[in-house]
C-alpha cells in the first residue's frame, strides 16, 4: 500500500479550556473562590470553637489560588503567542 503523497493539513482544534473566554471566566471564579476563602478564614480566627477547622479554607485559599496561577500563567502565554492584526 504506497504512502499517500498529499497530507490533509488540518486546523488546530483547541480544547474548550485553552480559549481566552474561558481562561478569563476561570480566573474570575478563582478571585471569587479565594475572597470565599479569605472570609472563611477570618470567621474561623474570630470565633474559637471553629479554630481547629481553619484548615479547610486555607486548603481552598491555597488550591485556587495554584489554579489562578496557572490559568493567569496560559492566558499571558495566549496573549503574547497570538499573531498582531
């Protein structure tokens, strides 16, 4: 069976994720998550039965704010990478 001679050049399909919409939507909901953490976190230091599960909003607090870096990290990766018009 001989090797075709024209290859089918396709375009890119991104992933829905990798679009700037949506890097921006999930940045958003991160500020959202962390600002719900951050008062997690005081309500839990003000009132001291609650102390012992601080941890739960700092745990929320640490992981959304890796998932802001990260999404904030491939929006400006996007930004830079995209053709000047």
């Amino acid at each position: 069976m001989p090797i075709k001679a024209k290859p089918i050049f396709r375009k890119v399909v991104y992933p829905f994720y990798d679009t700037e919409t949506a890097c921006i939507i999930i940045i958003i909901i991160m500020l959202l998550v962390i600002l719900f953490g951050i008062t997690g976190i005081v309500v839990a230091i003000e009132n001291s039965p609650y102390i012992g599960y601080i941890w739960v909003p700092v745990l929320i607090v640490l992981l959304s704010s890796v998932v802001f870096i990260l999404e904030s990290i491939r929006f400006i990766k996007h930004y830079i990478d995209r053709p000047s018009k």
